[in-house]
C-alpha cells in the first residue's frame, strides 16, 4: 500500500493497482493545520501539527494513539518548525514503538548560545523521558550544525535505530550521520566514505532493510549508496545512479522506495511527488500513474498491520467502557425488577 501524503491530506492506493481511485484517509490531526508525516514502520505512521501535538496512526485500521502532551523547553517564539525533527522506530530489543523529537534554538534572539533538547517517547510506557548527549556529540550537533540543519527528512530506521544526516555548509567542512539506538536510547556517528564527506547534498533512506545515501552534485545523476553490514564503521558501496530524466530541469530530491519483485526496477520519488519506475539496465522511467492524485505529494510504502488495533486506541477504550457500564444498568436492572403479567 502506498501512503501520499500533502500538509492537508493522506490518501492510499494499493502498489498492484495504482490505477485505482484513491482513498481519502481522516486522520487524528486533521483539523489542527498542517500535517506532517514524520515516519512510518510496521504500518504504522507518525504525525505531528506542532512539538506538542502529535499521535501515532494506522491507516488500515483507522486507530490512533494521541501522545501526551510533553511542553518544550523554550519559549515558543524561538521554536522554529525546519529545526525540530522526529523520527519513529520500533524498538524490537524491548517490543516498543517509540518517537524521537529533537528541538534547536538560539537561547534568546541575536545570541550565539544555541539551546537543545532530546525527549523519548515510549508507547508501552505512554510517556517521555529526557535523553542527555555525551560533549562531542552535543558540539557537534546542535553548535556546529545549528542553523545548518534545516532538515530535509526526519529519521530512518534501520535495524534497531534511527538515522539522520547533517549536512555541511556555513564553515562546517563535512557531512555528519548519526544513529540513535532505540534499545540503548544512546545517540553515535556513523561512518561513511571520504570522498563523500565534502558533496554538497545529501540524503538517507532504506532501500531493501539497507541503510542508503544519495549523492547530489553538479552532474545530470544522482548516485545512490547502500551500506549492506550496519555498523557505525560498516563499509559502502555504490549501488547505483539515476540520470536526470528528458524534461527535468534538475534532480533535487530523489528517494528510492522499494525494488520491483525482479529487482529490475527501483521505485522512485523524483523532486517531492512524482512516482516512477526506474529501469536500472535501460536507466529509463516509466511513470506509476496513480489516477485521480492532483499536486504534489510525496509517498511512504506500508505494508497492512493490525498494530494499534486494541491497545492505545483512545476511541476503542471509550466504545468498551460505554459498553461495559450499559451491560452493568441492564445486569442491576434484571436482579431489581420482576415483570408481572
């Protein structure tokens, strides 16, 4: 199943028939402003209006989880939205699904002190916790990289942790990508080529349960790295390119989703809503050609799950406690009163 997402809608589409009508999904958030889907796994997905408004939601079963509401550190005017990133994961090491929301800022307008926190949020817990960063991390991250970030994409999970790329610029000479563990909830960098340190963009994303970087520079292509053994110091390898296509101005963004079942082709979101099927021996595109899907939208593969399907759905609870207290009344009913004819 495909996910699309805009800032004011989700809709779905089934991958074997994207010439199908697709599918409106009401979500949670909707009627809190714009929407912002900031990861998925195991079907379900994360959305969040704001810092302080966010639920965890299941497309298929239409159940939601309403985070409790954990304030930020900061005053709300120094909160911009492009600095605060999330991620969603699920901790198979303790069975738990968990989001990572990570806020930066400037202490207080015109100061150079940059500010930072790091919460956890635990769905078996149903609560956040505060995750402190070792010196060189914390330089790194929210000193060296502050007003660099601008995040392009929140975290991706792969295996049991969550990655992030920070990008280079304004006096910082390499590319950075961390990893957070889900299990030890600890953050480290991760290792990458050196002659990939200083390109000028890039992104991450999971192709095939891989770890992938794409590349962006001055060429017409995109080159795509995989790094098959996940370790902080684990080697890569350059899976592939793809060429900018007849017609495209440029290739801003180019995100590979899945592999056809041949693995032939690679599923591609070219420049933040296009949909194509790229042949890697032909280096051609065929469009999916999704029917009645307008404007831009860019899309996450889920696969069907029955995750949120009784526990954590508030709407659920309610149903059952609604239920029980009328089986109750009509129980106290019966033992009270006796009908006579």
């Amino acid at each position: 199943m495909i996910l699309l997402r805009g800032p004011r809608f989700l809709r779905t589409v089934y991958l074997d028939s994207p010439e199908d009508k697709v599918s409106d999904v009401d979500h949670p958030l909707q009627s809190g402003g714009l929407t912002e889907v900031f990861g998925s796994v195991n079907g379900l997905v994360g959305l969040a209006n704001s810092p302080v408004d966010m639920a965890l939601f299941n497309p298929s079963t239409r159940k939601f989880h309403r985070l409790p509401i954990e304030p930020v550190d900061f005053p709300e005017r120094l909160i911009t939205r492009e600095y605060v990133l999330y991620g969603l994961g699920y901790d198979s090491a303790n069975d738990d699904y968990k989001v990572v929301r990570m806020i930066q800022c400037k202490k207080d307008v015109g100061d150079d002190l940059v500010g930072y926190e790091i919460k956890v949020f635990s769905l078996k817990r149903n609560s956040w916790r505060r995750v402190e960063l070792q010196f060189e991390m914390a330089m790194k991250f929210f000193y060296f990289y502050y007003r660099v970030l601008h995040r392009r994409q929140n975290g991706v999970q792969v295996r049991n942790s969550l990655n992030w790329i920070l990008p280079r610029g304004n006096g910082v000479a390499i590319n950075t990508i961390i990893r957070f563990d889900l299990a030890f909830e600890e953050f480290e960098f991760v290792f990458y080529p050196l002659d990939l340190f200083f390109e000028d963009k890039m992104d991450l994303c999971v192709l095939d349960g891989c770890l992938c970087m794409m590349c962006y520079n001055e060429s017409p292509h995109v080159d795509v790295w995989m790094k098959r053994e996940y370790e902080p110091e684990g080697s890569w390898s350059k899976l592939f390119s793809v060429r900018k296509p007849v017609g495209v101005v440029s290739l801003d963004f180019v995100r590979p989703l899945m592999y056809s079942k041949d693995k032939s082709k690679v599923l591609l979101e070219i420049n933040v809503g296009k949909l194509v099927w790229y042949d890697l021996a032909s280096e051609t595109f065929q469009a999916l050609g999704i029917k009645d899907c307008e404007g831009a939208c860019s899309a996450e593969i889920l696969v069907s799950s029955l995750v949120l399907g009784c526990n954590g759905d508030p709407g659920r609870a309610r149903k059952k406690r609604m239920m029980q207290k009328s089986s109750e009344r009509g129980g106290y009913l019966s033992k009270g009163f006796k009908l006579k004819l």
